[in-house]
C-alpha cells in the first residue's frame, strides 16, 4: 500500500509540475529518477517498481493536451513526431504476437516504448525550460552526493540492503582496494555515473548563461559535484565520457576565458582528488588492452547473427534482454539476449525493430548542423549532442541505454532538443510613442508636443 501510495504523489506532482511549465515537469520527474534506487532498494514492495512509471505517466498526461502553439513550434515537433510514430507502434503489434506472457509483453513494451516519447517533449523544450531543467539538475546532483558521501564513509550496504533489487549493485565490488561502486540514490553505479555525465552541459549552460548570480553560483558549486560523482561512480566508461566533455569545453567552447580558467581549475582538483584516492582509480583498468578486446567481442560478434537468423522477427517483448522484474521471472519463456543493446533490439522487435532504430539514429546524426549552430545555449546543445551521438554509438557494448533510470530521460530529451533548431527570439515590441504635452513653463524652451 505505501508503495500505491508514492506512485500516487508521484503522478500527482509531476503532472502538476508538468502543467506549469515542460522545465519544471521534467525536475519533478527527474527528482523521482534520482531517489527511485534507493527508494526501490528499501521498501520490497510491488509498487516501488511503479513509482518512476507513475511520474512518468503524470508528465505525459500534462503535456498530452499541451501542444506547440506558434507556428514555428509546430514544424520543429512535426519532424520528430514521426520517428515518435514509428518507434511506439511496431512494438506495439508485437504485444498481440504470441511469443511471451500477456505480462511479460507489457514490462517489454514498457522497457522498449515508454521512454521514447520523450524525444517529442525535447522538441518542445523552450530558453525558459532549459534554465529551469539546468537549476533543477543541479540542486538534484548535489543531492546525490550527499547520498554518495555517506555511503563512501558508511558503506553501501547501509543503504542498500541485500535483496533481488540490489544484485547488481553487490555484483560490483571491484573498486581499488575492493570496495563496492558507488551508487549514490540509484539503482546502479553506472546510473549513478551517466546521470552525473548527462548532467554537465546543463550545468555549464547555467553557469554561463544564467542572468541571477545565485543561479550562477549554484550552476559553479554542482560542476565538481558532477564530476566528483563520476569518479565515485568507479565506471570507467562515464569516467571517458566525462574527460571528452572537458576536454571539448575548455578547447572549443566559445565562453569567456575566465569561464574555462575556473573550470580548469576544477578539473586539476578533481585529478587530484583521483590519483590520491585508489577508490576513484578503476579507469586505470583501460590500460588492459585484452579485457577491453574481450568485451568487445562478446557484445558484437557471440550471438548477434545467430539471434538475427533464429528470431527474424524477435522472441518477444521482455523475451531479449529488458530487465524484469524479479515476480515474473519465472513465466520468461526461451529468455534470449547478450550484451549489446541493438542485439537487445534484435532479439524482442525483430529485423523490422532494428531497423527502425537504424533509421532514427542515422537521421539523428545528420542533425549535426543543426545542433552545433549558434544560439544562447550553443555549448550546451553541442555537448548534449555530443554525449547523445556518443552513447548511441556505443550502445553495442553494453545494455540499458533506453531503459536506464533516470539517464533515458536525459538522453531522450537531450536528442529531441538538438535535433531542432532552438527556440527563437521574439523581435523586441516596437516602442510607442506617447504624447505628451508639456507644462507652459517649459513651452517656451521649445519644447514639442511629442514625447
């Protein structure tokens, strides 16, 4: 029943949010995407699993009656909500194909369609909802360091008991000196990482960008709670995800240079944070250049194209690889997967799936032009671009990319946003003149009549 009861505030304050602003929609969102692991790790109830789902579901229902209302508006949703169109039905046929559990079918569709929509809001994104996803984003990182902190110096296992929740998380006690990988309030700390890594080209933008100095110093103080996280995280692929946004920032990035002075400073006290703690030093592992080759190997080449001729039109949604639920585990039938999230793809929606998903990133990275073109927003746009393009790129070698908790709604609404042109600005109102007609005493100074 608590559980029940969570998803109900949850929807609730996310729709409310959602009817107020898209900015302020996707902060409570994101607000429940950043406490979801900790919450779902500590109360073993069903509908824990709802909770982020059930904010989603008050995010869409605000914005379903909330179109583009300029014309403008209208071409830059028009675009995407075609691909939009194609990525929710086809998986949606396959729910009446017999290959798995009415139930099973459903955490499938959920894990390949749920969060696709959100491209279609991304396009949407207004200055005014950027400034506030940017405030938001950064008062939830700082946040989420103070959960990484306590469980650095507490333990991981205070906060996340051992349970069916939490096997990923007890599965990664590789950090130097054989400590868990921090999850912070995630359900991973590879969640915990890519958020951080998504997070960062908003908090440069607010720093930057933002007109109240307060907003600027917060955009200033979450920067090095981003980047710290991400070491805490021990995940070596955020950890280069990370090292590209500086290096693209402080290189390219068209800002003044006591912008990029400041954040080289952050980033020469984040390596030294990192080479003086063995904890924060598992991207040393990168060096191995055999572990790197096997796991390549056997996200691309094991299974891929047996999968492709065995299941032409997929096993069924849930039945390739999307995470499900502990409860229903039993009822998977012929579970198949690897990983590798296309082969994930492949193996629930088929050859057609694919395909689609091929023609959406292909289109999305033609948008290149688009999303590296000058505005207000400029470093944020390319950066978010960059780390979209990057991450889809890479998918190949790992899973969970459409399906993480929160990073999928970063992703997806990060793609939306660049992949049209921003915003513009309205002309300035023409000024109105006004009459006025001048006291005697100053009639004979010559003045008119007109003010």
């Amino acid at each position: 029943m608590l559980g029940l009861a969570i998803c109900s505030v949850a929807l609730g304050s996310c729709y409310w949010a959602g009817r107020r602003s898209l900015g302020q929609g996707l902060t409570a969102l994101l607000f429940f995407g950043y406490v979801y692991g900790i919450l779902r790790a500590n109360l073993l109830d069903i509908g824990s699993y709802f909770v982020f789902d059930a904010g989603m579901i008050g995010l869409y229902l605000a914005c379903l009656w909330r179109g583009p209302k300029d014309n403008f508006a209208k071409k830059r949703s028009r675009v995407v909500f075609g691909w939009v169109f194609l990525l929710v039905v086809w998986p949606a046929l396959l729910i009446a194909l017999p290959f798995q559990p009415l139930l099973v079918s459903l955490v499938g569709f959920r894990g390949n369609v749920f969060f696709v929509p959100l491209v279609l809001l991304g396009s949407r994104l207004k200055r005014r909802d950027v400034m506030e996803l940017s405030i938001g984003l950064a008062v939830l990182d700082l946040i989420a360091l103070g959960f990484a902190t306590a469980e650095y110096f507490q333990g991981v296992p205070r906060y996340f008991p051992m349970s069916p929740v939490t096997r990923i998380i007890y599965a990664s006690s590789d950090a130097g000196g054989g400590f868990f990988r921090i999850p912070a309030s995630f359900t991973s700390a590879h969640a915990f990482g890519g958020t951080m890594v998504y997070s960062i080209p908003f908090l440069v933008g607010l720093w930057t960008n933002a007109e109240k100095q307060w907003q600027r110093l917060l955009g200033f103080a979450a920067l090095p709670a981003a980047m710290l996280g991400i070491l805490m995280s021990a995940t070596r692929l955020n950890f280069i995800f990370g090292c590209a946004m500086i290096a693209f920032f402080v290189f390219t990035a068209n800002v003044k240079t006591k912008y990029k002075f400041f954040f080289s400073l952050l980033v020469v006290a984040m390596g030294l944070t990192a080479v003086t703690n063995v904890r924060f030093q598992r991207f040393k592992s990168l060096g191995d250049a055999s572990g790197v080759t096997d796991r390549i190997a056997g996200s691309v080449n094991r299974g891929f194209f047996e999968i492709l001729s065995e299941y032409p039109m997929g096993n069924g949604l849930g039945g390739g690889g999307t995470s499900i639920p502990y409860f229903l585990e039993s009822q998977l039938r012929n579970p198949i997967g690897m990983e590798n999230e296309y082969a994930r793809i492949l193996s629930e929606q088929g050859v057609i799936g694919l395909l689609l998903w091929l023609g959406f990133l292909g289109w999305f990275l033609l948008q290149i032009r688009t999303a590296f073109s000058k505005s207000e927003w400029a470093t944020t746009r390319r950066l978010t671009w960059s780390i979209a393009a990057v991450n889809f790129g890479t998918a190949w070698i790992g899973t969970g990319l459409l399906t993480s908790i929160p990073g999928t709604v970063m992703l997806m609404i990060g793609a939306g946003w660049t992949a049209v042109p921003e915003e513009q600005r309205s002309a300035l109102p023409a000024v109105r003149r006004v009459s006025v007609t001048p006291a005697p005493a100053f009639r004979s100074l010559g003045w008119s009549k007109q003010g």
